[in-house]
C-alpha cells in the first residue's frame, strides 16, 4: 500500500494541470507526472538494492 501513496500527488498534479490547448497542452502535463513517477520509482530502486548490498557485504565480511 505504501508505493501507491507516493503515486497520488502525481495523479493529482496530472489531473489538475489546465486543460487549455494554447496554455498547457495534454502532453506537458503527462510528461511532467510521468517524470516524477519515474524519478520517485528510481529512488525506492536504488534504496531497495542499497540495502540488499549492504546486507550481502555485511555477511560476507
């Protein structure tokens, strides 16, 4: 349940964005969400394999 809370204030942000053609077109907000969600998935990755690696060298050492 916890990954989904990090994906409300992008789905929020999306929706929110002004639907005006000239102003905001669709796609600018979209890629804008799409990259936070992304950078957000990014970070728990490298924390998650961090701390599988680190718990490897502990063992290992």
């Amino acid at each position: 349940m916890t990954p989904w809370l990090g994906a409300v204030p992008v789905l929020w942000f999306v929706l929110t964005m002004p639907r005006h053609p000239l102003d905001q077109p669709g796609w600018f907000g979209a890629a804008i969400g799409g990259t936070m969600l992304f950078t957000w998935l990014l970070v728990r990755l490298t924390r998650v394999l961090n701390r599988r690696n680190s718990s490897q060298q502990g063992t290992e050492k």
